[in-house]
C-alpha cells in the first residue's frame, strides 16, 4: 500500500510495497497479498521478510493505564532473499488470522480505536526495518453478528470498544488480550446497570460469548459486576435468536424477577452450554446504524491511517 525505500541500503536502494488482495477480512480467514520489493542500482540481499498482525491494547500499571500494541501472529515469508539490480520479486503471502481477533468494523461501520494492522518487516544485515501498516478491516463472523443484532433489537446504545490485555476465566482463550465492546444498557434497565460489556472468544468450532454488567448501587455508586457466559458451536450460534437470551439474563441481572422485560422467558439456564432459544428465523434489525452513529460522533472526519498513526507511533 505505501512505498517505502529501504534505508539500510542509501540512495538508490531497493524499495518496498506490501499489496493486499483484500483489506477486508473474517477471524479465522486468510489475508493474502505480495510483498513487492522493487530492485534498486545495486543488487540486494534481505536476510527475510516478517509479517505481524497487530492491534492496539490497553495495559494497567496499578492505578494508570497506558496503551500498548498486541501481535495477533507473526509470521516469516522470505529467507535470505536476493534482489537483482532494478529488478521486482514478489514475496506472495497468505497468514490466518486467529478466530480472537479483534472486530474493527459492523455492518460496515467501523468501531471508533479499534485499528488491526498488517505490518512488514525486512531484516537486513541482522537489523530489523520496521515497515508502514496496511490496515485490515476485520468483521463479525455470523455468529457474533446475531449476537450483535441482539444488542440492537434490545436497544442498546453503543458505548466504546477497547482491547485489553489479560486472560478470561473459563474460556479458552489463546491470544493474551481480549477485545470488550462495550453498551449503555436499554431504558429498562438503566436505573440498575451502567454499562454492559460483550467480549467474543471464538474457535474454529465454538463461540464463547461473556457478558459483564456493571451494576448501579445506591446513590448510582457501583454495585459490582456481574457475568453472563454462553457456549454455542458457530452454528448454533447462528440458528439462534439471542434477542431473549441476553434479554432474559439482563433481567436477571438488573433483579426484576418474573418474565423479561427486554425479550421472551426461556426455562434454559444461562451458563448452560449448547443452548437453543427462540425463533431461528428471527433476527434483529442489527448494530449498523448504532455503531455507525457513535462512530461519526466521536471520531468524525478522522482516516484510518491517522487512526493508525497515532496508535502505532510510539511502540
């Protein structure tokens, strides 16, 4: 996308450009392109070619914060390449993306400081040269995308989203952050819970879906947290209606008792795995428009690139 010349090598050095065949992409699913190095007024020796997928995490030092970058994978597609005089090689690639992956986009909306980045890396000579970052654009798989119709169909109103660095109970979490998106709760509920909190773990064969809500106490201070946690194979996932299943866990937890006020009652437990409840034809009116309106609301004219400048600029 960016071509950049390679400075280890002076004036009239080769240059480099990383091409995607698609910015566009599912956890889980390929990214694929070339890494095209353009031969310079000499000939060129690349000890190899690094690509790294990396993302934006927030780290806690006791009290503070600070913010960090998350390598999703990190993968070595050349070794000891040799570049002729004005001459062009192309380095095809093709990495996985893990199934953690952070969400940066819904409905084509994208998610306001969600930024994942293919980065390319050449050592030469034993030094690495960090390169510019493609970004890569990740969407919802179907069955994160009827969880997040859900959201909207209860009327949740989007929040924020960050990725956070640590490890979930109970799941089986294989990256060492995890990504949480984060809901004000709908109008039934908002006398009782301040925000509600998603976070997807998915498998090449199962979702896991957390649920976190911060509960209000009295004099709206904190009346701690409590957990939803559901596990569904992908296609599970995707015949079900979660409308009344988070619907019925949110009425749990906001303690109002009897049938849901936010979707239909079911008579299944909400940790049990495997679940089935409702319509498997009924879907929600989705998160498009919910995300797509914070998004401009809070970054406005803000590009990708400068999202990911700034993210990215003091590694």
């Amino acid at each position: 996308m960016f071509k950049r010349m390679l400075s280890a090598f002076g004036v009239g050095g080769p240059s480099v450009d990383t091409v995607l065949d698609s910015p566009h992409v599912y956890p889980g699913q390929a990214v694929t392109g070339q890494v095209r190095v353009q031969g310079g007024s000499a000939r060129a020796e690349i000890d190899r070619i690094v690509l790294s997928l990396i993302t934006r995490v927030e780290v806690e030092h006791g009290d503070h914060e600070g913010v960090g970058t998350g390598e999703l994978l990190r993968v070595v597609v050349a070794d000891r390449l040799v570049i002729p005089e004005n001459q062009r090689v192309d380095v095809p690639f093709r990495v996985e993306l893990p199934w953690e992956a952070p969400i940066t986009a819904v409905s084509g909306s994208p998610l306001p400081r969600m930024s994942v980045g293919l980065r390319t890396e050449l050592v030469i000579a034993g030094a690495p040269d960090k390169g510019d970052l493609d970004p890569v654009e990740v969407h919802p798989l179907p069955s994160q995308d009827r969880v997040l119709d859900a959201f909207g169909a209860l009327g949740f109103q989007f929040s924020s989203a960050d990725v956070e660095a640590g490890v979930l109970h109970g799941v089986p979490q294989q990256l060492g952050f995890f990504q949480e998106i984060e809901f004000y709760p709908p109008r039934e509920a908002a006398g009782r819970i301040n925000q509600v909190e998603l976070t997807f773990v998915a498998t090449p064969h199962e979702l896991y879906v957390v649920l976190e809500a911060d509960k209000r106490g009295g004099l709206f201070r904190s009346g701690g947290d409590a957990f939803g946690h559901f596990r569904m194979t992908h296609q599970e996932a995707e015949r079900t209606d979660w409308t009344p299943v988070v619907g019925d866990w949110l009425t749990q937890v906001a303690g109002r008792g009897g049938h849901s006020a936010f979707g239909h009652h079911q008579e299944h437990g909400y940790h049990q795995d495997h679940g089935h409840y409702g319509d498997p034809h009924r879907r929600g009116p989705g998160m498009g428009g919910i995300v797509g309106g914070a998004a401009a609301g809070i970054v406005g004219g803000m590009v990708l690139g400068e999202v990911f400048e700034e993210v990215f600029d003091d590694e």
